[in-house]
C-alpha cells in the first residue's frame, strides 16, 4: 500500500512537471493543439497567452511574430521560452534550428506598442527567460529609394529617417515600406524578481536592441547587437526608491548609428542607465557612431555617489568618438580605454583593452560594412541666393528671403547581413558572445 502511494505521488509531481512544459512549431503545430509535444501550437503569442504562470515553452526554428503575423510578440505572464530547437525538439541548436522573430515590412502597420517583444508583466517573485531569440528588423525597415549613403559592398542604401516611406523587404524590390521606431524588445516597465535573456541575436534595430524600464534585476549574457540604430541596451530603473540592477556579459555589440544621418547624437554600445546599478563584463562594444560606452547620465546627488557603473574585462573595437562618453567638458568628456583609470565614474575598470585591428575577428566581420563605417561622412551645403526671382518676389511682399540646405551621409544605419551577422557568435575567444551551447 505504502510502495503505490509513493507511485501515485511520484507520477503526481511527475504529471505537474510535464504540465508546464509547452511546446510552438511554425511548421508542424496548430493553435488548436494542446502545446504537448505531440501536439504543439503553431504561435508563439498563442503559447504565451495559453499557458499557466511559471510554465516553461520550447520553440522549434521559424518565424513568429505574433498572432496573425501582427508585427509583435506580448509576453504578459512569467515565462521561460527557450528557442533553437528542430520541429521533433530532440535537438537544439539556435544557429541550426532557428527562431526568428523577423517581421515583415506588412507588419509595420499592424504592430503595436514600442517592441518587437514586448515584456509587461507584475510578479515581483516571478522570473522571465527569453533564451535563443534571433530578432531581426532588416527586411521591415525603409531604405533610401534612390540609392543614397550606399558604400561599395553594402547591402541596402541608408536607413530613411523614421515615418518616412522607402524601399525594403528582403529584396529591397518592395516600394512604400514604412520605418516604425521600434525597440527589438521593450521593458514596458515590467516588475519581477529576473529577467533573463540569453543567447539571442538583436540586428538591424531602427531604435534600440533592448530599451525601456523595468523594476528588479536583468541579465543580458552572450547575445550579439550588430546595427542598432542608437544604442544596442538602453535599460533604466522604474523604481525611484532604490536601484535596480543590470548585468551586461559576455555580448557582442558592434555598429551603432545615431539619431540622425548627422552623427551628432546617440550613437552608444551600452548606457549606464539612472536607477540601475550597471556591471558590463566580457563584451566586445565597437564601431559606435559617437562612444562604445555612455556614462552621461547623471542621477540626482544623493543617488549618483551611490551608482554602481563597473566595466570590466571588455574588449573596446573602433568606437568613432570615444570608448566612453561622461558628464562634463562641454558637451560631455569623451575618453578612450587608455583613460579610464582616471574616470571616477566608472566604478571599476579592471581588464579593458582596446583593439584597432580587424584581423582580431578572424574574417567573421562584414568587411564591406565595416570599410564604409570607417569612412562615414556627413556633409551639409547651403544654397542661398538672395536676388534669385523667387525671393525678390518674397521681399517685395514681405516675406523673409529663402534657401535650401543640402545634407548627405555616405553611410547610415544600412542592412547589416543577417548570415553574416551570425558569424559573430565566437568570433572572438574569451571576450564578446561565444557560441552558445
């Protein structure tokens, strides 16, 4: 009698546990499935939206971004979603089996809120795990149609400014593509015990990698950034009581733009966020537009002696500007890794090292990309001729005089490959993300 009620127990547990495992395949699922194995959903919004609190979801390769191809994913309850694997899950491996979230220029219109994945959950005893996630924004961005700020090479012209319509897809054959500024995934001010997201890749971002607000502690570990438009991980703290907490590790972050076609403005790896104490450990952060690092931002007195802003072991790769962009001198006091030592800012900086050569990357960087980055240029020329016909007439009625300014860039934010951008998974051993196991 004792031995049964120990099996009737033991396969208790054992049912409880396989009930909060869920399973998504694009191409073998249904959403009229249970989400077992055998049965699996066909969406991941779907599994999100179905399963219990708590319950873990294993995503075989395909495309998913949201119900109806809506344009985003909405993860509203505590959640473990594990991408990479084929459609039997008998194996993973995100680079082989993957799980894109790549939303098609169609969707811009239909999305809605600021993230491709957006993160909006209250549990502060909950955890939250986005792990093997390949986002990717190339093919729904709009490209300048008549082939401006395109380096020998490259893949598309440059990125149109936000709202304006331009060719995209991934053809760039489509015509009246509009670019929406969209974060590739949103903290909309989630409170939980952990965020963590993992082995994921964040390309061709038209706002930020990750951004937003959040309440509790985030972990950001061996993921790749390649071409977010401002910053590749801007994160702050919602809590203005205390400090939240933001482990930035072992990523690959390379190619970040800025604002505008300018250069003048944004243009980060990371930025040591208000509210956040920010510990940056074994990454790569290069070819940023204006500083590898931001440290400009300054809490209020009390609570800026307090801040925790450390980077550690980190590899510093062609950054326009500067490795690092702080408070004061003018602007702001933009210094390189050689420097550090006398930021007081930086909390800690043991082991950075900076590196010029592209040979460090073995071959896995874009080298066409990479040529067009180096030589950038924006130029601006003014035409003004004060006794043309037109502004004789505007004088006579008086009107003030007019000209035209003429702006170009030879580069700004263009489509970085996505096969390519993948090579940078290991690219680099023992600094930047490794290839994920």
């Amino acid at each position: 009698m004792k031995r049964l009620l120990l099996l009737a127990i033991a396969a208790f547990f054992a049912l409880t546990i396989s009930a909060q495992e869920y399973y998504v395949s694009k191409d073998t699922g249904s959403n009229r499935g249970d989400g077992s194995k055998e049965k699996p959903y066909k969406n991941l919004q779907k599994a999100i939206d179905a399963v219990p609190e708590g319950a873990t979801i294993y995503v075989a390769e395909g495309n998913y971004f949201g119900m109806l191809d809506a344009g985003n994913i909405n993860v509203t309850k505590c959640v473990k979603i594990y991408g990479g694997y084929n459609t039997t899950f008998s194996e993973r491996n995100i680079l082989t089996h993957r799980t894109m979230v790549q939303p098609t220029a169609e969707s811009n219109g239909t999305a809605k809120g600021g993230g491709t994945m957006i993160i909006k959950v209250n549990n502060p005893n909950g955890e939250i795990v986005v792990d093997g996630l390949l986002f990717d924004r190339g093919n729904s961005i709009s490209y300048n149609q008549r082939g401006e700020g395109k380096p020998k090479g490259v893949e598309s012209p440059m990125m149109n400014p936000i709202g304006t319509g331009g060719i995209g897809g991934p053809n760039l054959d489509q015509t009246n593509v509009l670019t929406t500024e969209t974060r590739e995934l949103y903290l909309d001010n989630p409170n939980c015990k952990t965020i963590t997201i993992r082995n994921c890749a964040f390309v061709n971002a038209p706002n930020y990698g990750v951004g937003g607000m959040f309440q509790g502690e985030v972990t950001i570990d061996n993921c790749i950034f390649v071409n977010c438009r401002m910053i590749a991980c801007d994160v702050m703290g919602s809590n203005g009581q205390k400090y939240q907490t933001v482990h930035f590790t072992n990523n690959t972050v390379l190619f970040t733009w800025s604002r505008l076609k300018d250069y003048d403005d944004m243009g980060y790896g990371f930025r040591y966020n208000n509210g956040t104490h920010s510990y940056v450990d074994h990454c790569i952060i290069g070819c940023s537009i204006y500083a590898g690092l931001d440290r400009a931002r300054l809490d209020y007195k009390d609570k800026e002696a307090q801040k925790i802003a450390e980077t550690t072991n980190n590899m510093f790769f062609l950054n326009r500007r500067a490795d690092a962009a702080l408070a004061g001198g003018g602007k702001f006091l933009m210094i390189n890794v050689d420097q550090f030592e006398d930021a007081e800012a930086l909390t800690e900086i043991d082991g950075c090292i900076g590196m010029s050569d592209p040979k460090v990357f073995n071959g896995k960087i874009n080298e066409a990309y990479l040529k067009g980055f180096a030589s950038a240029t924006y130029k601006e020329s003014a035409d003004y001729q004060p006794s043309s016909a037109d502004n004789k007439l505007r004088a006579a009625l008086g009107l003030n005089k007019q000209g035209t300014l003429n702006s170009s860039a030879s580069m700004f934010a263009n489509r970085y490959p996505f096969e390519d951008a993948l090579k940078l998974f290991g690219a680099v051993n023992g600094y930047g993300a490794q290839l994920p196991k």
